[in-house]
C-alpha cells in the first residue's frame, strides 16, 4: 500500500498534535454535487450505483476533486446489512428506504441469518479495494456501518420513522425478541466492518442514527451495548497501523462518557452539543468530531466562517479536533457554500 500523503485525519483521531483541524463532511458524497446526481442518472438509481464498483468509486471521490478534504468515506449505505439478510431493500423517489419484508415476528428474527460479507456484500469491499487504490495515498479513506439499534428501527418499521411506533412496541412488549434481532445484526456489523478493514478502510464510523431517540436506560441497553459488542469485536490494527473506530449518536449527547467508555476514538456530536463543554467531558479519552448545524450551509458565506470560527474556538487549543457536521448534508445546499465551509476551517484552525 502507498504512503500516506495526508494523515491529519488520523493523527487528530488519535488526538495527537495536527498543524491544522482536519475536515470531512457527513454525505459528503451526494444529491447537493450535480457531479453526483450525473453518475446516479447513469446507474440508473441510488443502490444500482452503490453495486456498481466503478461508479461508486467515482463518486467517493467528487468531493475530494472540488474541496480540500482530509478523509474520504466509502459510498455505500448502511442498508446493504438488511437488503443481505434478504428484506429486499427499495428506494422510493423523496421517500426515503422501504423493504419489502419487514421483520415483525418471532419467525421473522428466527429466519434472518447474520450476513457473510465475502459472499454477500463482495460489492462493498470490491468498492473498498478499488478507492484505496484510487486514492492512492492522497486521504484516508472511512469504512462504515449503522449501529445494530438503528438498523433495527428500519427493519422492523420498513422505512423511514417518526415515532419509531413499531420497533419501540417490539423493544417494551418483546425485549428478548429486540435482543434476538440485535445480536443477530452486531454478528452482522463485526463481520461487515472487519472485512471493510481487511480490504482497505483506515477509520470507521458506526451511524446510530436513532439512539437518541430512546429513553435513558433503553439507549445503555438497546443501542449503547451492542456498539460495545462491535468495538470490542472489531480488528484494531491492520496494515502497521491502529483502527480508529468513530460512535456517532445523533442526539446522545447526554451519553458522551458512557460512549467513550466503550474505548472507541472518537465521538461524533451533532448540532445540540456545546464542543467546549463536550471537551471538559471526555476530551482526556476520546476526540471530538463535528459539529456545525448543516442548516448554517444555506446561511451567507460570512455567517458560515463566522459559526466556523465559534466552533473551532469551542474547541479551543490542543489535540483531537475533527471538523465536520452535526449531521449529513442535505441536497439542498449550493456546492460554493461548501467551499466557503472548507475554507475557513482551513483559514481559521491553524491558530488552534
Ligand atoms: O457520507 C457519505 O458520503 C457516504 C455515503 C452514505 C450514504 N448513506 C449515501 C446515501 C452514508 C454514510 C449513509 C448512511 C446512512 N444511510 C444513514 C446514517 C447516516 C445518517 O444520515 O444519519 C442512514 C439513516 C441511511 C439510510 C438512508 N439512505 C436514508 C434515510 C436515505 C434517504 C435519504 C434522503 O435524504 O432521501 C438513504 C439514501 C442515500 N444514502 C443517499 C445517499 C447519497 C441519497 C440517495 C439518492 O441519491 O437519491
């Protein structure tokens, strides 16, 4: 493999000392590029191009043509897990995911198989090797998956959700039964991520999109405990160096030590977490990674450094910075405004 050009990205998850605050973009890759909705009308749609090894290499790498980013993530989904286990995963223009077969019952979860990814999902890590040798040294590259809570939320739903009315119903009614679902997608994940590893990916990243939306206990429970199970099941070291593993939680920021405390490297924050106080948190343990509201991205480009500048001083001197987003960015929001993002924690970190 070729020598690392730029390793910011990695030297700051392992909070050691950066000569600026290295950035990435959630959906970095995606619907806002028109680069982008280009190559998704030549594959025909969003998981054809997921499928396609070439393309999906392409479009990984859109983003680091136009802006000076420090890490590329793979371009896949976290619903290939599902659409494996065979619950034939759609997409439906402005709605969001559906499946076809929900998991509802006992004998759904009993009929599931926890996925082989060098059978199954040979796409994904196909797409790994290629973008490696792409990149070509230039970034590190992200490997990712969803967390098994979150996963779950779609499965047992079948699309998107506001209330979670089904998989919660499942969680008090039937918690050995979530339980069941749960190990059988950690299995998953371990298997998922580890192979992502072993074909090339530096960093990853678990998406648990939904764990804010549990109580308290049921998060320790539900969602927190088997994230535990994957970072304690994941390789730690390949290829000469540590694997960093990121946790993103969206909305757990009243959990930030028991997340750190699963001995992952980093945390992701979205928007409703103060850095600064984040920081005095956790910030001796784990690095920080975020957390600029999307939303600022339709503001004006002097609001943009302006907010920039706020988080990078909330995060003040010192190690262990990862600019990016509270969350990913939508497709609204004019490519410029990235630039103009970009740029600034570029002009403005070097002093921190
Ligand atoms: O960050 C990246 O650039 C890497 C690629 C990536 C995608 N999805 C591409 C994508 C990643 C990391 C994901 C993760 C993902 N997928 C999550 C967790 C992250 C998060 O946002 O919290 C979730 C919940 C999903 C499931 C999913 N996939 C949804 C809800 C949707 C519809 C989104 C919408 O806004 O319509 C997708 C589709 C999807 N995944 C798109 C992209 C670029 C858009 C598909 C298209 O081109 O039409």
């Amino acid at each position: 493999m070729s020598e690392l050009k730029n390793d910011r990205f990695l030297k700051a998850l392992m909070r050691r000392p950066v000569d600026r605050t290295p950035v990435w973009m959630m959906r970095q890759a995606g619907r806002y590029l028109p680069e982008y909705r280009a190559v998704r009308a030549q594959a025909g749609d969003f998981m054809s191009l997921c499928k396609n090894t070439e393309l999906a290499c392409e479009v990984t790498l859109q983003p680091l043509e136009r802006y000076e980013m420090d890490a590329a993530i793979l371009f896949s989904d976290i619903l290939t897990i599902p659409d494996a286990m065979g619950l034939g995963l759609y997409f439906e223009t402005g709605e969001g995911p559906k499946f076809r077969k929900p998991v509802r019952t006992e004998a759904d979860i009993d009929a599931l198989e926890v996925i082989d990814t060098a059978s199954d999902l040979a796409y994904v890590t196909d797409a790994v090797t290629m973008i490696r040798r792409e990149l070509n040294g230039r970034v590190p590259l992200i490997g990712f998956s969803g967390s098994p809570w979150t996963l779950a939320t779609y499965m047992v739903e079948g699309q998107s959700s506001r209330d979670f009315a089904r998989a919660k119903t499942m969680l008090y009614t039937q918690p050995e039964l979530m339980h069941q679902l749960l190990e059988k997608l950690s299995l998953s994940v371990i298997d998922y991520l580890n192979a992502q590893i072993r074909a090339g990916a530096q960093v990853v990243q678990i998406f648990d999109t939904w764990g804010g939306a549990l109580s308290h206990a049921a998060y320790a429970e539900f969602s927190l405990a088997y994230m535990q199970k994957i970072v304690d099941g994941l390789i730690s070291h390949h290829d000469g160096r540590d694997v960093p593993v990121i946790l993103f939680t969206k909305g757990g920021g009243l959990w930030l030590e028991k997340m750190a405390d699963t001995g992952c490297h980093a945390l992701g924050l979205d928007w409703s977490t103060d850095i600064a106080a984040a920081k005095g948190r956790v910030g001796d343990r784990v690095a920080l990674q975020g957390n600029m509201d999307p939303a600022v991205l339709r503001a004006d480009p002097a609001v943009i450094e302006s907010q920039v500048e706020s988080i990078l001083k909330g995060f003040g001197a010192g190690s262990g910075h990862i600019f990016n987003l509270g969350h990913g960015i939508t497709p609204d929001i004019n490519p410029d405004h990235v630039k103009v993002f970009i740029d600034a924690v570029h002009k403005f970190s070097a002093k921190y």
